[in-house]
C-alpha cells in the first residue's frame, strides 16, 4: 500500500529543529530566557540536473545536506549562546584567498572533516579489526562472504556503540529529544492531524525516512556491494591486502550511499508487512538517536514546520534571521584591527558604533551586546574606511553645529573647525537681514545660519552634485534656504547684509600630499589654484557690488592665510582674523565701510 509522504524533512539542531521544504529552510531555536527564535531562507529556484539521476543525486545530496546541517548547527549555537570561537588563522587565510566567508570555510572544514571521521571509524576501523582476526589460526581461511558479514557486524556494533556513547552526553541527549520532536511533527503532518502539540505527543518518534535509517541499510547495502569486489586473498602482504580492500571500499563508497537513499526513499513510499520488515533495524537503531521530547520542544518543532509550509505557499514571505547577541568588546576589537592604520582607531570605532547602536558616544562605556546585523553593519563600515573612504560618507551623515547632515563624494565633508565661522555670522546676524553663503557644499553653513538665527538664506555653488546634496538636507532639515547654481558671484544678484564663504584654500601642489581619506573628497572644494587665494581674488574682485554699506563678510581660510587673505579685502573695509580653539587663523572677517 503506497503511503503520503511528506515532501518537508529536517533536522535536530542545538535547542532546536530545521526543517527544509521544495522552497524554503527554516530554523527554530528555544533561546535561554524561553523565546522561539527563527532564521529562514529560500532554496535556489534552479533545477540540478543530476537531481534527477538515481544513485547520483543520492550521493551528492549527502554532502549538501551534510553541508546544510553544518551551517544550522552553527547558527543555533550561535542564538543560543554558545560560544563558536573565533576563526583560526588558517580559516582566515582560506577564507581570503577563497573569497568565500569565514562561516563557509568552517562549514567546507566541517563537511571534509566529518567524512574522514565517518570513514575512519566506519570502513578502516572494521576492516582493520578483521585484518587483526586473521592472525588468529585458522581465521584467514574463512569464507570471504563470512568476512564480509564479520565487517559488517563490526559495523553496526561501532555504529551502536558510537550513538549509545554520545546518547549519554546531556547537550546530545536533548539534540537527541528534538529530534524526536522532529519526526512526531512530521508525522503528524502526514497523518493528516492538526497541527497542535497535543496531536503532535501522540505520534512516534521513530520516522521512515530518518539519517540512522539511512546509516543502517548503508552498511547492509555495503554487505551485497563487498560480495562483488575482489578480496585480494594469498597475496602474502597483510598490510598491502588491507589497504587495497580499504582503497576499493572507499571508492565504492559513493555508489554505496547512492543506493541506500533510494533504498531509504522508496522503502518510506510504501507500508506493508514486507516493506516494515525491512524498516525494523533502522527503526532499532531510532532507539538510540531519538529521545521523547517535553511539549516546550515540541512548540519549537511545530514552529519550524508552520514556517516552512507557509513560506512554501507564499513566495513573498521575507526571510528573516536569528536575533542574535554578540560581545560588544569582541566586536569592537574586531573593527579597531580593521581600523589600525586609519589613524584615530578608537575615535572612529567609537563613531561607528554610534551610528549602529543609536546612542550617545558616552553611553558605549556601558554596552556590553550587540545584534548580530549591527555588528556586521559596524565591520562594513570599518573595512569601507581601511580601503581609505572617510568615515563621514561611510556613515553617510556627519553633525555640524548640532544638526545631522547628509554628506557622501558630491560635497565637501563639513569640519568642526568651519562651526567658528557659523559661530561669528550668529553674532553679525540680525532679524530681517539678508544673508548669502557662497560655495555652500553640503549646505552646512546656510542650514546652520538659517535655524540658529531664524532668516532666511541664499546658498550658491557652482557644482550641480553638490547643489543636489544640499537640496537634501535643506528638506531634511526644514531650513529657509534658497538654493542657486552660480560660480561664486556670476548668477548672483540682489544686496546682502552678510555673506558666508569657505572657498578651496589649498595649494594645488599641496592637495596631492594630503592624506588618503582628505584626497577622497573633490578637488574641485579643495584646491585654491597655485597659492591657494585664487577664489580669494575672484571673491574680492566682485564682492562690492554685493555688500551692503556696514555689512560683513566671513570667510574661512587656511592656518597660515591670515594676512595674505586679508590683505586682498583691505579697501573692501575694515579687517579681522579670528582664530579657532587651537589658536590657528581660521576666519577673515571684512566689516565693509558705510
């Protein structure tokens, strides 16, 4: 009699259960305060051809859900918190020069590793203890059918001992409930009850289609496989006679675990007296790798299958990931290494996390977790500035003045020290008055002038890039700021009672000896022609026309440019320098004649 046969299967995982549908995986874990966490993932909608090809698919379906298997268990030990370690050297290494990520060279590492263990104790360990036996008189004449069942009955006992070991280690005991839990929910399903925990608890804990099914009728199928291969016999060479009876086993080994999927897949089709004959050893061996599970797993079970079948069902369904907590001091020691030669480590660290966390820089002292997106997030950011992006467009805002600005390659990043320029213009500026800033950037100063002082404002740049980034945070920020494309005065027309300008200032010779992060931004906002006053003169040439009688102009400059810029605005009216918080020049302010 053919049976329905649920297409969604899974796994036991640490304190919790996968289960994987035709078009989605999902993941529930019971943290350790008693929530249901779950990550899912849609499968690649691409058809492998060699699906399709008994006793191949079946072979390399192991080492995918192997793979698989590995990836799940990680992460649930990850939500549950347990510690993973951190990636060796030679996983960092292979992770670079495989431009694959860390999780994936130890889940590769994980899957080789497996397979040689499995090997090890299951094909070289029984057949050394036979080659051991032939010492024995009389043994080495022994039918080599009889061998090969001696093998085999080697096998199982290693394979049940193996599981009746690990069953007594606490943390694989409860792996061992959930996978109980796992196959009562999958036969509920398949029995046509609704999907609940009482209904779930009735069922069994055994299932058709289980990994330990698969093992058992692995090593029968190896039994009828040996009675074809040569036994290499009378060859007077012991050693050389085990290692080609182990070098053929092994290379059968593939046609060995293809057959046993479709032994295992078509024996679950079907239930009658014949077919549960054949099913009794696995389910024996069920025994041992599963355990009767508490409701509480059950609920984590039924949470993972409900996922899946409605992620099945509904392709929009997005995907989610683990909420999962990481050590703020690991992570930030993490990001200050990738930050090592940027220059000021521990400021920029402490600005990125800022931005990630949401807080004050004075409250990172008392951080001590962080969700595994945002740290992802702050080593994104990190590795953005190691490759020599300034900090300020990685996080794509900086403060200026006490207001939260756009900033990103299409303008100049505002500096702290240009807030000594808005400073004094607060002072000049009154109610009512009309007020220009001239090669305006981001639009720093105009927005800071306009809210601090409440006027209004006309802010002018002759880069159409950079017109577009202030326009965003004039909408950003509300401020009455009037925005024209102009090359310092040329489209400008009307009096003002103050101008604001901070024009490029540095010599050009100089501007290619700048650090990697200040040579990131344009050049056009930083290079001020062979002495750096070329925008001075052009600024002094056509200013007049544009002051009002006893009006001021503010301008910032370079350290060493206080007397030179003051001298090309001296008929203009009277002049003075103003220094910043270290003492530098940084401001000429013309106050014009009346």
């Amino acid at each position: 009699m053919r049976k329905f046969v649920s297409k969604i299967g899974g796994q036991a995982v640490l304190e919790g259960v996968m289960m994987r549908g035709e078009k989605s995986v999902a993941t529930a874990v019971r943290t350790p305060d008693g929530r249901i966490e779950v990550e899912t993932s849609r499968i690649q909608e691409e058809q492998k051809w060699w699906k399709k090809v008994p006793v191949l698919r079946g072979f390399l379906n192991f080492f995918y859900m192997m793979a698989i298997g590995s990836k799940v268990l990680m992460r649930s030990a990850e939500v549950y918190g347990e510690d993973v370690g951190e990636p060796g050297k030679f996983e960092l290494w292979l992770a670079e020069k495989s431009k694959k990520s860390v999780m994936d060279i130890a889940i590769y590492i994980g899957v080789i590793l497996g397979v040689l263990f499995a090997v090890g104790l299951f094909v070289a360990l029984p057949l050394g203890v036979v080659s051991l036996l032939e010492f024995i008189p009389g043994f080495g004449g022994i039918h080599y059918v009889w061998r090969n069942l001696i093998v085999s009955g080697v096998r199982l006992l290693i394979l049940f001992g193996y599981l009746l070991l690990v069953s007594l280690v606490p943390d694989i005991k409860r792996v061992f409930m959930y996978h109980g839990a796992e196959h009562k929910v999958i036969t509920c399903f398949e029995q046509g009850e609704d999907l609940t925990v009482e209904n779930a608890r009735r069922m069994s804990r055994q299932h058709d289609r289980c990994g330990t099914s698969f093992l058992v009728i692995t090593v029968f199928v190896s039994v009828l496989a040996s009675a074809f291969l040569p036994t290499f016999d009378g060859m007077g060479n012991k050693m050389l006679s085990f290692l080609l009876r182990f070098a053929t086993r092994l290379a059968l080994l593939p046609v060995v675990a293809g057959v046993a999927y479709e032994v295992l897949k078509g024996l679950a089709k079907f239930d009658n007296a014949f077919v549960r004959i054949l099913k009794k050893p696995g389910l024996w061996f069920q025994k041992l790798t599963t355990r009767e599970p508490d409701d509480s797993m059950l609920e984590v079970s039924l949470t993972a299958f409900k996922t899946v079948m409605q992620m099945d069902e509904d392709a929009t369904i997005p995907t989610v990931c683990f909420r999962i907590k990481k050590d703020y001091q690991l992570v930030r020691k993490g990001v200050l290494a990738d930050l090592k030669d940027s220059g000021e480590p521990e400021a920029i660290a402490d600005w990125i996390f800022v931005k990630v966390l949401g807080v004050e820089r004075s409250a990172l002292a008392t951080v001590q977790t962080i969700d595994e997106v945002q740290a992802e997030e702050a080593t994104a950011y990190a590795l953005r500035v190691k490759e020599g992006e300034p900090l300020q467009y990685a996080l794509g805002e900086t403060n200026f003045y006490g207001i939260d600005l756009k900033v990103d390659p299409r303008a100049l990043i505002p500096r702290g020290d240009t807030e000594v320029l808005v400073e004094e213009a607060l002072k000049c500026v009154s109610a009512g008055a009309t007020v220009l800033d001239i090669c305006t950037g981001t639009g720093a100063i105009a927005i800071a002038v306009s809210l601090k002082a409440g006027v209004s404002v006309t802010a002018s740049d002759v880069s159409e890039e950079a017109l577009a980034l202030a326009a965003e945070n004039v909408d950003k920020t509300g401020a009455a700021v009037t925005l024209v494309k102009s090359d310092l005065f040329d489209d400008i027309d009307g009096v003002f009672d103050l101008i604001t300008a901070n024009p490029p200032y540095i010599p050009s010779a100089e501007v290619d000896k700048l650090d990697v992060f200040v040579k990131r931004e344009p050049r056009l906002a930083l290079d001020g022609g062979e002495d750096g006053l070329d925008c001075y003169r052009k600024i002094a040439n056509a200013i007049d026309k544009h002051l009002a009688a006893g009006g001021v102009f503010l301008t910032e400059i370079g350290f060493d440019q206080g007397e030179a810029v003051s001298a090309l605005f001296a008929s203009l009216g009277k002049t003075e320098v103003i220094k910043d918080l270290e003492g530098h020049d940084r401001v000429v302010k013309v106050t014009k004649n009346v």
